[in-house]
C-alpha cells in the first residue's frame, strides 16, 4: 500500500470537547498543516468500515479507502487527554489492532483522500437509486452541491470539519423525503459510547491523582441527591396516602352514628 509521506512517522492527538480527536502535532511539519486537521479514531474506522459494507455490490474499492489513509497505533500517553500515536502499515480492514486513521490531505482536490470522496459518492448513489424509484435518476452532482451547501454553513460558523462526520454525511445521505430501514435502525441505536480500549491505560499515580479530583465527584453527589428526592417524594405520597385512608375511614365512622330513622304509623 503506497503512502505519500515517508516521513510522517509519528503524530500527538488530543481529545477535543465533541469527543473527536484533533492532531497537535506531527514529525512532518513542514507538508502537514495541523490547523483543523482531525484524525478518524479505532471505534469510528470500524463504523466506517461497517458503512461501506453494502457498498460493495455497487462498485466499491477497498484498495481505495485503505489508500486514502496513513495508519497509526497508540505508542503511549502525552499528557492529559492527548496520545502520542507510532505510523504502521496494517490493514484497516484486516488487521485486529485498534487503528487510527488520518486522511492523506496533502493534495486536497486531486489527491488520494479526494478520490476516496468521489468513490464513495458514486457507490451511494447507485445504492440509493437501485434501492428507491426515483422519478428521476439521483446524481452525483445533486449529492455533492447538498453536501457541500452544509459544509458551507459550519466554515462561515468557523468550525472545523472532523473527517469522520465528512465521510458519514455521504455514507448516509438519503435524500429529503426518503427514509431507509437501516438508517432507522442506526438512528435508533444512537451514538456508541467511546471504547475505553482506545485510550492507553493509565498508571496508578495518574489514578491516584484522578481519584482525588474533586470536579470528578459531581456525579455522586448529585446520584445521593436523586436518592434523596425519590425518597422524599415516596414518603409524601404515602403520607398523602395514609391522610386519605384516615379521611374515608372517618366518614365511614359517621355514617355508623348517624340515627335511623323511625319508621311512621300506620293510620287505622
């Protein structure tokens, strides 16, 4: 598999507040611009990996999104929240390791990243004129001016776009009206909680130091005070309970001493 940068050995990630991963650093800097530049980690490559899945019965190339990539394994921890990540050559498809991935950026419109858009583009329409009748064939073209009128609003917003939303905003793109079962299905699942395998296990002093952080301790307390509420709640609503009980008892009690009525004579 040919990479474009021989010397791009290495890489420093960090986990940014939407729960993707961001490059700080790279031992390339002089071609690699890191401003903006995200990295696809293991759980969302797997989930890419399950996308293009149908897609092979319309034409999709494997060698194309493994060409498209520069693959990197964690080596170990570079601070809080960041990880220094080692350059490997394995397979995203085959191999069992958990794997990053870093799109091959250098040449945006013509190189190998580029064409990996443009592959999958395809695919998907196909797919998804093979699958919906249309009254008219779905184009390409349509698929990328709707897409791209959405990367538009985030860039005058200022916000970087992550790879991975790049690839699934085409991965899952049905057209407005139109609905699929297995989107339905992946909405329905919603967003997979980030695999604590893909972040390199701490020491005991880094333990240690997070056990007696105070700003980590929020959610006991705030699961005792829950506790209390509910519990609080319960016991009012059976004093409510018991007050009613009482109260039908009582008019039970009344009805009892109420006097009978004496019954009339009969006139003769």
């Amino acid at each position: 598999m040919a990479k474009s940068s021989a010397t791009l050995d290495w890489c420093i990630v960090r986990l940014g507040e939407d729960h993707n991963w961001w490059v700080d650093e790279v031992s390339d800097p002089v071609r690699w611009d890191v401003d903006g530049l995200s990295i696809i980690d293991p759980r969302q490559m797997a989930h890419l990996v399950e996308l293009v899945e149908p897609l092979r019965d319309y034409g999709f190339d494997q060698d194309i999104m493994e060409a498209a990539f520069v693959a990197f394994r964690i080596e170990k921890e570079a601070g809080e929240q960041r990880v220094r990540l080692k350059r490997v050559k394995d397979s995203f498809f085959e191999s069992e390791e958990k794997l990053f991935a870093l799109a091959d950026v250098l040449d945006e419109e013509n190189g190998p990243y580029a064409d990996l858009l443009d592959h999958l583009t395809r695919c998907r329409v196909k797919m998804l004129n093979d699958i919906f009748d249309f009254e008219s064939k779905l184009t390409v073209d349509e698929v990328e001016d709707e897409i791209r009128e959405d990367q538009n609003t985030s860039f005058i917003e200022g916000k970087a776009i992550h790879t991975f939303d790049e690839l699934s905003a085409i991965l899952d793109y049905v057209p407005a009206g139109w609905e699929t079962e297995e989107g339905e299905e992946r909405a329905s699942k919603g967003d997979e909680d980030i695999d604590d395998e893909d972040l390199p296990e701490l020491d005991e002093e880094d333990e240690k130091s997070l056990e007696g952080d105070d700003s980590l301790k929020w959610d006991e307390d705030d699961e005792d005070k829950d506790e209390d509420d509910d519990t609080k709640k319960k016991s009012a609503d059976d004093d409510e309970d018991e007050e009613e009980s009482e109260d039908e008892a009582d008019e039970d009690d009344d009805e009892e001493e109420k006097p009978k009525p004496k019954a009339k004579k009969k006139k003769r």
